[in-house]
C-alpha cells in the first residue's frame, strides 16, 4: 500500500514539476499516463498474463462508467398450438355440403382414412373436415367416426349452410285415353279402348265370345275411376291407378270380381284386385 502512496505523490510532484519548467500540457499528461501504468503494475492488476480482465462495456464519451447497460433482445416464447385433429370413419359414410342428408352428396369417406377437421359445429353431431378427394371441404357425420369430439382443441365454428329447398315431387298426370289390356273376372284377357273429354271417359272392350261398353267420371287427381259398364247385362266398377307404375290400373265390378289392366308394355298388375 506504502508503494500506491508514494507511486501517487511522484506522479503527481512529476506532472506539476514538467509544467513549471514549461513542458506543454500534452507532455504532462503523457507523463502521468505512463506513470499510471507503472503504479497499476507495482499494484499486480495489469501486464500481459496477470490480473483481472475487464469486462465492461466501454461507454460513450460523456457516459458515466456506473451507468446501467441495456438488458439483452428479450427471448420470446411461442406458446404451441394444438395438434391438427383428425378424424375417421368405421363406416363408409356420405361427405355433406352441410350438416344433413339434407344437404347434396360432396365425396364418399371410406374407413380407415384419415381426415383432417377444419371446424366444428354447435350440435356436435357433425364436424368440417378437409375434402380428401377434391378441392374444399365438407360436412361429416360423426356416428361412426373416431374420435367424435373435438371440444378440446381450438378450432372455429362452422356456420350452417342454408337449407336447400326440397325438390317438389312432380305430381303424377294419369291419363287414361288409349289401348289397354285388361283381364276381367270370369271375363279372361280383354282390349279396351278409352277416350277422355273433361273429366268423364268412355269406351268399348272386347273379350272372348262378347263384347260390351263402358263410362265414368275422374276423380279429383284423374287417379280413379267410377263408372259403368253394359253387355249382355249391366253393372258398376271402380278402377284406380298404380303410382309405382302408371302404365296399370288395378280394380274390380260389381260383387267383387277383380278387373285389371295394364299398357305400353306393361305386365298386368298381380294382384289384379283393387283398390
């Protein structure tokens, strides 16, 4: 410590003595400088190999050296997403534009694929999966799919398409002008030959050994017939229209002997009876 001490009295008493003999300013400092390194070395905290190695930063000039450096470029941590879910079927099951049968035919989703879902849907019954046979997306019901809920991951909510607006079924026209074969109770295999004029018919048939006529009104449809028919004798008959196959008419006269028919090819109806 003694040595510090008296290092320090000599540089200064040597920094005052060169300016009172007029060295410059500069040659004063210069002088001081090396005797600062020479104290520093007496002390053991400089030279080549020895002492403790600075690590500050230096500052700026007019910067105090104990002023607080700035804190390194914060890490910033990405909190992971969830896992993308997917989804398959045990099942083959129909791929919907929407969350009904409803809804039109998109794809076929085969069992055993696996498909991505893009969204979920309030009801649960139905999830968005990506379309794995074409471009877009569809609706998958979920009664046989694997997992069948999604509730835990972080997916949107899929807004239901409109409903589609059913198809009306075309009502049927019967129509009942033209040839008919028809097969008639005790009466064999017959021709017969309507006209229409409003909502009446009329016509002639003709069987084996006897031939006769026949009339009657429409019904509201033009689906069933009440009228008469004349021979030998007379009597009444009901006959009314197939809807699987309007080409036939199944019906019956009077006591409940059936009478049938059939056109264009078609077979006669089996039953014959009706309605």
């Amino acid at each position: 410590m003694k040595v510090r001490y008296n290092l320090f009295f000599l540089l200064i008493s040597s920094a005052l003595l060169l300016q009172a003999c007029g060295a410059s300013t500069e040659d004063a400092v210069a002088t001081a400088v090396a005797l600062r390194d020479l104290q520093t070395a007496a002390a053991g905290g400089g030279g080549r190999g020895g002492g403790e190695v600075a690590t500050d930063t230096p500052q700026p000039p007019g910067v105090p050296s104990n002023t607080p450096q700035p804190s390194e470029t914060p890490t910033i941590t990405l909190t992971p997403t969830s896992s993308t879910p997917f989804v398959s079927v045990a099942d083959n099951t129909n791929c919907r534009t929407g969350p009904s049968s409803n809804y039109g035919f998109v794809t076929l989703i085969t069992t055993g694929v696996q498909l991505e879902v893009l969204k979920i849907f309030n009801s649960a019954n139905y999830v968005v999966i990506r379309n794995p046979n074409g471009p877009g997306d569809c609706w998958l019901w979920l009664q046989y799919a694997t997992p069948a809920n999604f509730a835990s991951y972080n997916l949107p909510v899929a807004t239901q398409p409109p409903t589609p607006t059913p198809t009306a079924t075309a009502t049927a026209t019967y129509i009942w002008e033209g040839s008919w074969t028809t097969s008639i109770e005790t009466g064999g295999i017959c021709t017969m030959t309507l006209s229409e004029s409003g909502n009446t018919i009329s016509g002639s048939y003709t069987c084996p050994g006897y031939s006769g006529t026949v009339s009657g009104t429409l019904s509201a449809n033009r689906r069933t017939v009440e009228g008469t028919w004349e021979t030998l004798s007379a009597g009444s008959f009901v006959w009314q229209r197939k809807t699987v196959n309007t080409n036939q008419f199944v019906g019956n006269w009077d006591e409940g002997n059936y009478w049938c028919g059939a056109r264009a090819g078609a077979s006669l109806p089996d039953p014959c009876f009706g309605p």
